[in-house]
C-alpha cells in the first residue's frame, strides 16, 4: 500500500495511508432521491379550491376570460373555461376556445425539437441558418440550439422585438442580429425571442421542412393536439377564438389590438385550446409518452429540464436559484423536486401559465385573453400552494402584479415630454429637420413637413412605415407616441449635426440614423 508523508505545524513527520488521506477527504454520502409527497386527497382539495379562486380574481382584476386545465397522474382532473371570448360580443369561454399562448410556445417549441433530434447531443450542434449571425464571428460559428433556447448565446434582453414591432419580418430581424452587441457568451442570461426562434428554424431547415409543418407532423398531430398551430392565421380564423383585451383608463377591458406574433412563432406564436395543452401536460409528465405511445424520446425531452443558465438568484418570496433549461424555467424546493414552469404575457392583450411537479405527477395550465396583470401565475401558484401546504401560504395576485409591473417593457422615459420645459427654445424650420435618414438596423426613416398648412412634422418608420405624429419638446428635440407590443409612451427624438436619434430604440446604442 502507498503511503504519504506529510508535516504538521511542528514540523513532527506523520504517515499516512493513502487509504486514510481518502477516507479523511471522502464526499459525503448524497441525499436520498425526493420521494412524493402530495396525496390524491390533497390535489382534490386544490381542485375545490380552484373555481372560486379564478372568479374571485377575475372579478378583481376585470380580466374577461380564462380556460384551466389540471393533470394529475395521466387524468385530466380539471378542464373549464371562464368569462367571455370578447367583452363587445356574446360568447363564452370553453375548453376548446383557442388563445395566444405567448411565451408558453418556448416549452412547447421545445419539446417540438426534442422530438426531432435523434439524441440529445443534438442540442449542442451548431445552429446553421441562411441570413443568421452574431456580432462576434467565433461565437457565430459555435452557438448552438442549447445556446439559444436556453438564452445564454450573448444576445442582449429582447433583441429583435422593436423590429418586430415596426413590422420588420422574420428574415429581417434574424439578419440584423448580427448588428446586436454581445455579453459574455455561456456566461450571461438575456432572455430572446429572437435567438430562440433562430435556433428552432435552423432545426426545421436542417429537417428539410417548416417549422409549422415541424411541430404539426411531430407533436401536434401525433399528440392530438387538433386546435394548436403557429400560425397566427389559424388563430385569428378559429371561430371559436379569444380575443386579446387591454385596460382602458376607466378599468374596464376591451379588444383594441391584434397581436401577430408569426415573425417569432416558435418564441411566441402558439396558439392552442385547454384541450389541447392538457394532452402536452400529460405528454409531459409521462416523459414523452401519451396514451401508451412514444411521441417524443425519453431523453432528449429530459435534457430540457436540465438548468442550463442561472436566469435568477435567490429573491423573495420563494428565496430559491432560478435557472433556465431548454425553454423551461427549472427550479428546485426545499424538498429537492423539480419545478418546471414558464409564463406567457403580451402586453396587447394575453396572459399565460404552465408549472408542473414532475414528481408528482401534476401539471396546470391557465390561459387568459388579458393583458399581464400577475392572473394567471397566481393562479397557478395558487392552486400548487394549496395542493402543497393545505392554504395558500401567501397572497399571490398582488405579489405577480407587481412583478409584472416591473419588469415588462423598458419603462416610460425619465423625461416627460408632453410638457415641455419653462423657457424651451424653439424649433428651427421644418425644413432643417425634413428628409430621409437611415440605420444600419433599424432602416430608413423619413421626417416630412405635414400639408394641412398649419406646419408641423411627421416621422416614418417601418417596412410599410408607421407614420408617428412629432410633438415639440425644446430646440431640436421632439417626441412622439410609440406603438405596438414594447411602447414606452412619448419617447425623445433628437436632432443634431445630420442625425437623429429616437431614445427607446437606442437601449443598445443602435437607435440613431444619419441623414443621406
């Protein structure tokens, strides 16, 4: 047997084994696996808890409709709508009423590719797509799906989206990525429509097909998932379809936007009935299979519960890591199981929510046709709460209220430009602002003089562009009203030296355009 020699502090020479340095230095033995802990009896208690609980907070927050469905060892336990498809229009809510499920498609889109690769070294091959390329041409040539769908490729928060909302599409917006700074790539968390959808295209590309006709011949159909596509078309011409509803001023709720999200589908652009997301539930807490029948292999599904990224350090009121997977959000309890959960919002009109305890064999998804106002997360976390602890340990409305406040959308600016400083200088003539400009990003842009003959000027962006009326602030800076899915309210334009500079497009420094 080896042994060691070693000195202490006195110098005094000690032998050991290497048998004994071993057994001095040995890990500890791991914890035992986490075992079930949530009863039929308690889950049946959640479940007469759930009705009342998604009234009361409809009622609360002025939310017109919502559809639930719970899973629970392979049964469909719950399934219920609520409310009203439009609140201009008589109809009901039902389970097999079509919403725009927003972020939730990431999950779904995920398990898409899952069951398109072969094995889950899959994941980790190089995303390859005509038209896509990232800042940095090393890490162009190593980013993979993993990468993208799990947002740590380097791209900055919500790259693309202010393309997609000035109606640029698809191929556009995977094009100009390449201008997008980079944080460290592997290293750093930035959540991205875009490169996720970069990822899942390359996949349908390299399969030789659709990403449509890719998620229909390998979940939907396969699932019987019969209402579910990611084609917005699908959506807005299902008869049987919920409308997408903002808060007016006076708190009442109205169907004033239509949210075309096909630019980003795989990110974003499901659509699908509580039905449907019932059979993916199941699908997904029996690991791939559904109704005894393999549709998605074992295990390139459980490489997307795998945390790929930190997404969250430990916050109130859970105080837990967050982590990102392969489009999930992944989580563990105090008691070592596995959370998987993920929320959809669009802020003209739609609010989503999956979490499952794949221990447990328990599952719940809740769609609304609201704009984020924290109603479908407390719905979740309600229920889960009462299954877990017999009540709700807190109130969960207010809490996702205000987290959702905080988080959608940059903000309204530090300025506030529908009221102009005492003592503004005033404009120059039309003339000296009027003409076309342009961004390598961004694309053209033109300032023009309005013809009513009472002056003032007109701002055009856009492929088709979008015409936004320009307010005077002081001397050469404007501003006018934003629109679309990321609007900030008034934001500045500023004019200088042939330039201008629109601020909510400048978070990466990419927002001026220089006069031709």
């Amino acid at each position: 047997m080896r042994t060691l020699r070693m000195f202490g502090a006195a110098g005094a020479a000690t032998v050991l084994t290497a048998t004994a340095v071993a057994g001095a230095h040995a890990a500890p033995s791991p914890p035992p696996a986490p075992k079930p802990q949530i009863t039929d009896a308690e889950v049946d208690k959640a479940l007469a808890r759930l009705p009342r609980f998604v009234t009361d907070v409809m009622h609360s927050t002025g939310v017109p409709g919502a559809a639930v469905a719970v899973v629970h060892d392979d049964k469909v336990v719950y399934l219920k709508g609520f409310g009203v498809r439009r609140t201009d229009v008589p109809g009901a809510i039902g389970p097999d009423t079509v919403f725009q499920v927003a972020s939730v498609s990431k999950p779904i889109s995920s398990t898409v590719v899952a069951g398109a690769l072969k094995d889950p070294a899959g994941w980790n091959d190089r995303t390859e797509l005509p038209g896509f390329a990232l800042k940095d041409p090393w890490v162009t040539g190593h980013v993979t799906a993993a990468d993208l769908f799990s947002h740590r490729s380097g791209l900055p928060d919500h790259a693309g989206d202010l393309l997609e909302d000035l109606g640029y599409d698809q191929a556009y917006i995977l094009d100009h990525l390449r201008l997008e700074p980079l944080t460290p790539f592997r290293a750093s968390y930035n959540y991205t429509n875009f490169g996720l959808t970069a990822a899942a295209e390359a996949v349908a590309r390299q399969k030789g097909t659709t990403w449509e006709k890719l998620s229909q011949d390998t979940l939907f159909k396969p699932a019987g998932m019969t209402h579910t596509s990611t084609e917005f078309s699908a959506f807005i011409n299902a008869p049987d379809h919920a409308a997408t509803h903002v808060k007016n001023p006076d708190g009442t709720w109205s169907p004033r936007f239509v949210r075309d999200p096909d630019a980003q589908a795989p990110a974003g652009g499901v659509s699908s009935t509580a039905t449907d997301m019932a059979r993916w539930l199941r699908l997904q807490l029996a690991g791939g299979t559904l109704d005894g029948k393999r549709i998605i292999p074992t295990d390139t599904l459980a490489a997307t519960r795998l945390p790929h990224i930190v997404s969250q350090a430990p916050t109130p009121p859970l105080d837990h890591t967050g982590f990102y997977g392969l489009g999930w959000n992944v989580s563990y309890d105090d008691a070592g199981r596995l959370r998987l959960s993920h929320s959809g919002g669009f802020e003209l009109g739609a609010n989503t929510n999956v979490t499952l305890l794949p221990l447990e064999k328990l599952g719940i998804v809740v769609l609304t046709n609201g704009a984020p106002v924290g109603m479908a997360d407390a719905i979740a976390m309600d229920f889960f709460d009462t299954a877990e602890h017999g009540a709700p340990t807190t109130d969960w409305l207010p809490l996702f209220a205000e987290l959702y406040a905080q988080q959608l959308g940059p903000g309204p600016s530090a300025t506030d430009y529908a009221h102009p400083p005492a003592g503004a200088k005033p404009a120059r003539a039309d003339s000296a602002y009027t003409g076309t400009y342009v961004s390598p990003y961004y694309g053209k842009l033109t300032v023009t003089a309005n013809s009513s003959g009472k002056g003032g000027l007109t701002l055009s962006l856009g492929p088709k562009p979008m015409r936004f009326p320009l307010t005077h602030y002081d001397g050469d800076t404007f501003s006018y009203v934003t629109s679309g899915e990321n609007a900030v309210g008034r934001t500045g334009v500023f004019f200088k030296d042939g330039t201008v500079r629109i601020e909510y497009l400048d978070a990466t420094h990419l927002g001026t355009f220089t006069k031709q």
